[in-house]
C-alpha cells in the first residue's frame, strides 16, 4: 500500500486533480478542510447535506428515503421504488412495505396515495396509521380503503421523509 501525506494542494486553472482510481476510496483526516469540490450552493455542516435552492438562505436537505409505486392488485407488484425490497400482501387492502436499508428509528414521516383502479376517478383512502401497525424501522404497514371499506388499490404510492 502506498501513501502520500502532504499539508496542501493546489490545483492550477484549467487543470483535473484526480484522487485514487474505480474503487478508491479518498479519506481525508478528520480535522481536515475539504473545499473546492462542490458548487457554492451545495455544503456540509458535520454530517448534513445542506443546499441553497434559491429560498434565500443554505439549509439542512432532508430527503426521501424510501418511496414505492406498486399495483396492488392480482399479484402484488412494484412499478418502481427507491429503498424498497419488496411489499408484502397482507390481506385485501393490507400492504407491507418492506425497506432495503432499515431507517434509524420508526419516527419517520410517511406519505402516500392511491387509486383503486386506474382511469376511474375512486381515489379511496391508502392510510397510514395504526389500524394497519405501527410504523417500524424496517417496514410500514399501509391500509387502502373505499368508503372505510379495505380494497386492492391498482396505483399505490408511499413515500418515506426523516
């Protein structure tokens, strides 16, 4: 293994600075200042994303961190999703939906929306609340209704903010 320390270095206008190869890892030491690498409108403050967006001041970003469209009909299936391995059919209107990577606690903020079936306008409920279990770190439980009646949703939507 080999290794190079040095205090600075300065790239020169026009030139490319490349660290390590596919694969590498560049770590710089923890006191370490590392500027220059993105835009002036994106930032960190210890371990935060922050970004101006044009609201007039850099913040804290807090993303979405698992969100799912699946047809909930006949056999379960996911259209798309982001941190979601798979979702569990529990029942008619009964859904789990299972995280890849687990959140850090259940105190996330759950959204979603659904439609019965697709280009009749019964948009019915897709709840989120303890009738279906409470949220956990590795899975939310989700309800579909019409009318307070469980029903298979053909579009069903969640998304997951912490």
């Amino acid at each position: 293994m080999s290794q190079l320390s040095v205090d600075s270095v300065d790239k020169q206008s026009g030139s490319t600075l490349t660290l390590g190869g596919a694969g590498t890892t560049v770590q710089p030491h923890a006191s370490a200042t590392v500027s220059g690498f993105l835009p002036s409108s994106i930032s960190t403050s210890g371990d935060d994303f922050q970004f101006n967006s044009g609201y007039g001041s850099t913040a804290t970003a807090y993303g979405c961190r698992a969100w799912v469209n699946f047809n909930g009909t006949g056999t379960v299936a996911i259209r798309e999703s982001g941190n979601v391995s798979s979702i569990t059919d529990s029942g008619t209107g009964l859904y789990i939906v299972n995280f890849t990577t687990a959140m850090s606690d259940a105190n996330y903020c759950p959204t979603s929306i659904g439609q019965q079936v697709s280009g009749v306008g019964n948009h019915g409920n897709l709840n989120i609340n303890n009738i279906a279990g409470a949220p956990q770190s590795t899975n939310l439980k989700i309800i579909t209704t019409v009318s307070n009646t469980p029903q298979d949703f053909e579009y069903a939507n969640v998304a997951i903010f912490r």
